[in-house]
C-alpha cells in the first residue's frame, strides 16, 4: 500500500499540468511560486517546476508571464526552438508559423541560443544572423547555464521574432499593439492579408481565407475587436478590389475586377 500510494504521489508531482484555451476563450492562472499566466484564445501552456528551474512550455497560441522573483530557479518559456528566460518579469511570447515573437513589457529576459537540458536541441544561431537596434545586448557565453552559444538580452520595451537560424528585432515596437489582445483587440499595422487571416482564425470558428494569390499581400492598417467578427468583414468589404464571400464555414476573400 505505501509504495502504491508513493508511486501515485510521485506520478502527481512529476506530471506536467496542461493548461489551454479554446476559440475565443482567454483565462489567467495563477502558478504555485505566485507567478501568473494570462492564455489568448487556441493556446495551450504545459507547467514543469523542479528545484533548479521553472519550466513553462508554450506549445500553441499566445501567453503573457509576469514571473515571481526567483534567483535560484530561473523561468524559462520555450516555444518550439526558442527558449526565454527570465527571473522577475513580465513578457509576451506568440508562437506563430513563421517564428516566435518574444515582447519584454517588464525587466529583462534572455533568449536563449545554447541550453545544458540534455531533452532541448541547440540552436545555432550566429551572431551576425542577429538583426538588431543598437540597444539590443549579446552575450557571447551563457556561463549560467553551462552554454557556448550568444545569449540575447531583450529589456522593457523591446520585441524579437526569433526562428531557428535568426533573431530579428524589431526596430520601433509597439508593446501596447502586442498585449492588446487582453482588451480583445486586434492591432495590425500594415501587416499582410495571410497575416491577418492567420490572427483572425484564432479567434473564430468560421476561417478567413484568402483564394487569390493576388491579394497575400495586400496590406491592411487598424484596430478591430477580436469579438465582433463583423467589424474586419465590413472593413474587407468597403476595399477597393476586394470581395468577400461568406459561407457557412469560411469567410473567401478574392479579388475583384470589377471595383477600382
């Protein structure tokens, strides 16, 4: 009996709570050292603590970390290859197709390029690859972690898209645009119509989608409400050469050639 309730106990502790969102659902949990996350819709967080390192691995979606104050355990997010560490913080991550976009609101954070966990892969980013403003800090060894690689250090008011093989930051990022998400807003400037339909699909079940190769980049400006799908669909509309199409399961932008 005791070795069956130790193993149950022990099957508890090392299990990694899963934490996730549905279409249009945002929810805040509240972590057991005090730091909280903040899940946008379709995402999905998994929660492993030891007694070296808080681990948080962002598997889909968007999370925003304000990170309780813990020099002995650091708080590493990993998105796909990319790895943010931070000790006492507040931080966005969005893990898209294209690559990760970490945003500092608080502090600073580390993205990491060399990690000693034996389970995570390298990542091998040189430092030229490192597109950077002059404020952006590199540190050519990890000595904290037991890594040869750059560690790149991105402070409050700073945002980085990160792939496998670059970091490119941004050079005048706007942080609010990048939480504006928790006031159910969605913020694009100039960002590109598949751009558009990719943060539009997180946050409704009818997809948007763009059936003329034509209009990929056809670039759109404003605020809308993630809410209220009407109001994107409307302004799609009132475009010159554009035409929207609904049915019952998509929402079809194509071009039009008879609106100039």
């Amino acid at each position: 009996i005791a070795l069956a309730v130790s193993a149950l106990v022990w099957s508890v502790l090392l299990r990694a709570p899963t934490y996730t969102t549905g279409v249009g659902e945002q929810r805040s949990i509240v972590l057991t050292d005090g730091s909280t996350v903040e899940l946008n819709s379709r995402s999905k967080v998994t929660v492993r603590y030891s007694k070296r390192e808080r681990a948080i691995a962002l598997l889909e979606g968007q999370a925003l970390f304000r990170v309780a104050k813990d020099h002995a355990r650091p708080f590493v997010v990993t998105s796909g290859d990319t790895r943010v560490r931070a000790v006492g913080t507040q931080f966005d991550v969005y893990k898209k197709h294209s690559g990760t976009i970490v945003t500092v609101v608080e502090g600073k954070v580390a993205i990491l390029t060399s990690v000693a966990d034996p389970d995570l892969e390298p990542m091998t980013v040189d430092p030229a690859t490192v597109s950077r403003p002059p404020s952006l800090e590199i540190e050519e060894q990890d000595s904290e972690r037991g890594g040869g690689g750059p560690t790149i250090l991105l402070s409050a008011g700073e945002q980085a898209t990160v792939t496998r093989a670059t970091i490119q930051a941004a050079i005048h990022p706007n942080i609010a645009s990048a939480i504006a998400w928790r006031q159910r807003q969605l913020v694009f400037e100039s960002a590109s119509l598949v751009e558009v339909a990719e943060e539009f699909n997180r946050y409704n079940e009818r997809q948007l989608v763009v059936r003329d190769a034509e209009l990929y980049e056809f670039h759109i400006s404003g605020v809308f409400s993630s809410t209220d799908s009407a109001s994107l669909i409307r302004f799609l509309r009132e475009r010159p050469g554009v035409q929207v199409i609904e049915t019952a399961s998509e929402i079809q932008v194509t071009k039009n050639f008879t609106r100039r």
